[in-house]
C-alpha cells in the first residue's frame, strides 16, 4: 500500500513561510538541504509522520501564481476553537468556524487560513472521518 509522506508547494520567502508553519501548526525544519539554484525545506512536528515541502527557488523575485487547480491542505487539530482563539491572537486571520452539515448531520467543523504565499490549509475538528 502507499503511504502519503509529504506535499510540496513553493514560497518566496523561506523565513516568512517557516515563521508562519511554526504559529499556525507547530511545524518545526526536519531537514534543509541547499542546492544550486533551490532549496528544499520539509517541515514536521510529532503528530504525524506527513510533512511539508517548502521549495524555495533562489532567482524567484515574484509571488507563485496558484492558478485555479490548488485546492487545499488540510489538518486535524484536538481543540477547533482553541486553535482558532491562538491564529486569531497571533495575527494569522483565520476565516471563521463553519460547521459542514450533509444530509442533516454534521460532517465537519473547520475553518480556513492562508500561508503567506496564499496556499489555502483546511482546519478541522479532529473526530469522525477527519482524525
């Protein structure tokens, strides 16, 4: 069976995107490696083994366009509100709690932020399908 390991999204500006990761999500440099031309940056924390992939271009002067085919990263977190109540006192402007109803039950409770190149990441109640 495949294991998921990690995503990549690429950044302008490495310090900006590792600041932001460690507010929002506690996510610390598991490993850097500089090349000729780019550097890669995965970003973990003990929760899960799935990191993040910071690709950083060194000559990119200009934010990444997104295009319309990203869609999101999503993470599970113990306490919604709380983590809410903490991205909202750090200045990170999470979107407000929604709950996700579907055939009359609740499937979700999330809410969305955005990293500081614009990747959008879900935050969900951990609990049901979304663990």
């Amino acid at each position: 069976m495949a294991k998921a390991i990690h995503s990549m999204i690429r950044v302008l500006n490495e310090q900006r995107s590792l600041d932001f990761y460690k507010k929002a999500f506690g996510l610390d440099v598991a490993e850097r490696f500089g090349f000729d031309g780019f550097t890669l940056v995965y970003l973990s924390n003990p929760e899960s083994d799935f990191e993040v992939e910071l690709t950083i271009n060194h000559d990119r002067t200009e934010p990444y366009a997104l295009g319309d085919g990203y869609g999101h990263l999503a993470v599970s977190v113990d306490d919604l509100e709380a983590d809410h109540a903490r991205m909202t006192e750090l200045g990170l402007n999470p979107q407000p709690i929604k709950d996700f109803i579907h055939q009359g039950r609740l499937l979700a409770r999330f809410f969305f932020i955005q990293d500081p190149d614009g990747y959008k990441i879900e935050v969900l109640q951990r609990g049901g399908r979304y663990k």
